[in-house]
C-alpha cells in the first residue's frame, strides 16, 4: 500500500434573517481546501435555506447547499463479498463536487401529528469507480491506477408522519429514490444504477408508555433490493493474449448491462421492553430486546455455486437471524 497525507482546511459562516414573521432565511458560505502532495485544492461552497408560513400551521420550505468531499468511495461492482473503500483526494485524483435542491411541506395536524414531504435533486461531478474487469482484489497495484472517472446524480421524494404526544408516539417515512451514474468507459458509456440505488425505502418506529414503569418499542424497516451485476451467460473461452497448445480453457463472463439485477429486498423487524425501577436517590433499567424478530434472512452478499454437471446456482449469503439481548444499567 502507499502511505498518503493530506491537510484540510475549513471555516463557514452563516446567517439567520428574518424578514417577517411568515419568511425566513438561512445564507452562509463554507470556504474549504485540501492539500494533497504538491496539489491544492480550494472550494467555496455557499448554502442557502429558507421557510415561509402558509398558516400558524403549514409552511413551506426550499434549500440550496453546493458540497466538496475529499473523501471518495470505491465499491466492488460485481457479486461478491462487500468492499467499501474509502480513499482520500491525491494529487491525481481531484474531490468530489455536488449541487442539491430541494423543496418540501409540512403541516402539523391534530393531536400533534405532524406531516412532511420533501423533493431533492442533486447533481454530482468527478465521481471514481473501478475500471470494467478490475476490482478491490487480485492486484498490488496502486488504486489510482485501477479507477475512472464519471458523474452521476440522485433524485427523490420523501414523505413522513410523526406523532410526539401521548402515550403512543413514533414516525413513519417512506422514500421512493434513483441513484445513478454514467462513466465513460464503463457500461458502454451510458447511465446505469448505483450500487446503493435503492427505489423503496420505508421506517416505521412505535413507542408505547404503558406506565412510568414500563414502555415498549419496535422498529421495522424495509427496502426493496441494491442494485448488482450479473453475468447472463458464462463460456470457456480462452482469457490470454498467448495462445498456445498447452492454453487451459476457463469460464468467461459475458455482462450485458451494469448493475441490471436487483437483490432480494431488506426488513427487519426489532422489538425492545424496558423495565423502569425508581427511587429517590437512584433508578435501574432492565432492557430486553430482539433483532430481527422474525428471522429475516437478508441477502448479505450473492454468490454462484458450481453444480456437479457445470451448472451454476445462485445463491446467498444471511448473517444475523434472530437475536435476543438483554442488558442492565443502575443510575445515582
């Protein structure tokens, strides 16, 4: 590996205004730089927010905020095992630069249930990813080396409902999103799905005080599968540029389309009791909880298996079914 050092610089400033009683606003300026090497990379970010009340009751609001990160990601584009790296600005790798809009509503309705819904967009330029064959495994070589770089954005719509009084309370979100990205030299240069591109996206929590004594909670959360590539047929072929007599077959791939599968969808269901004790100088909680309550098996990564008569199968791999915890804490 190559030992890499930077410095980052950064100071915001910002400003409250209000104009009225219905209309605010919200202007600051992010200056940033990073060193990297002999490079230096400066960035000036301005943000912007805003409110206006229709009611006593429902308002709403606009943002605009332009974003550097010197940090990048590199994912593994293929089935297999989940590699996420993080690696940082170099002097040949330039940052990260993102513009986001949104636009949103909210309204607080009776029993002081209040609702929101809020539009995005945001637009990405210099993205990384690994060139087509390379990935995170079978090579010494210097990261750099194995990457292109692309654009991409993100768009989506986000609902949610909260209830903070009562006995009862919790909240329940709902997002339906698109993520994609467009390398040159990947996918024959046209858009595709981002790894993480996730279209369905719903979290449900509850929380009920049965007394000062006891309070139960649960959480479920579902989201409808990530985005991978799949081979659709595999061939012996011969992978070399050396062709000889002696030359071994192996099975090549052949992908149509990145990112053109979708896994398995993700829920889970988490339940927790507390059991409250207090006195006048101290008080103890017992806590009992279960992850995964039904025993979801959630697809962790996908995998072929080869088959006795050279068939192959897909298969998955699940970690974490159901599991029951139960912890103790004492205040005074």
């Amino acid at each position: 590996s190559v030992q890499q050092y930077g410095h980052e610089h950064w100071v915001y400033f910002e400003d409250d205004w209000e104009v009225s009683n219905r209309l605010k606003f919200n202007i600051g300026i992010h200056f940033s730089g990073f060193k990297a090497s002999q490079e230096w990379y400066p960035s000036i970010q301005p943000r912007f927010s805003s409110r206006y009340m229709l009611t006593e009751n429902s308002s709403i609001k606009a943002s605009y905020s332009s974003m550097t990160q010197f940090l990048h990601l590199l994912t593994n584009p293929t089935i297999g095992l989940p590699t996420d790296l993080w690696v940082p600005v170099t002097d040949r790798v330039a940052p990260e630069y993102s513009n986001q809009f949104a636009l949103g509503y909210a309204q607080t309705l009776e029993k002081g249930i209040q609702f929101s819904v809020e539009a995005y967009y945001k637009d990405m330029r210099n993205l990384i990813a690994y060139k087509e064959g390379v990935s995170f495994f079978g090579s010494d070589e210097d990261w750099q080396n194995k990457i292109t770089v692309g654009n991409g954005n993100s768009y989506g719509l986000e609902l949610l409902v909260e209830k903070k009084m009562g006995k009862t309370s919790g909240w329940i979100g709902y997002t339906l999103s698109w993520s994609n990205r467009q390398f040159d030299s990947l996918n024959f240069g046209n858009p595709y799905p981002y790894i993480y591109d996730r279209r369905h996206d719903i979290g449900l929590a509850i929380t009920h005080k049965f007394n000062e004594k006891v309070d139960i909670g649960l959480v479920w959360v579902f989201g409808s599968g990530y985005a991978t590539t799949l081979a659709q047929q595999t061939y012996l072929g011969v992978n070399s540029l050396s062709i000889g007599p002696n030359t071994p077959y192996e099975p090549i791939e052949h992908i149509e389309a990145r990112n053109d599968y979708r896994m398995p969808a993700y829920h889970r269901l988490d339940i927790g009791v507390n059991l409250h004790k207090k006195k006048e100088k101290w008080e103890s909680t017992w806590s009992f909880g279960l992850y995964n309550a039904y025993s979801r098996q959630n697809a962790f990564y996908l995998f072929f298996e080869e088959g006795d008569n050279g068939t192959r199968t897909l298969n998955q791999l699940s970690l974490f079914p159901i599991l029951p915890s139960v912890s103790y804490s004492f205040k005074f």
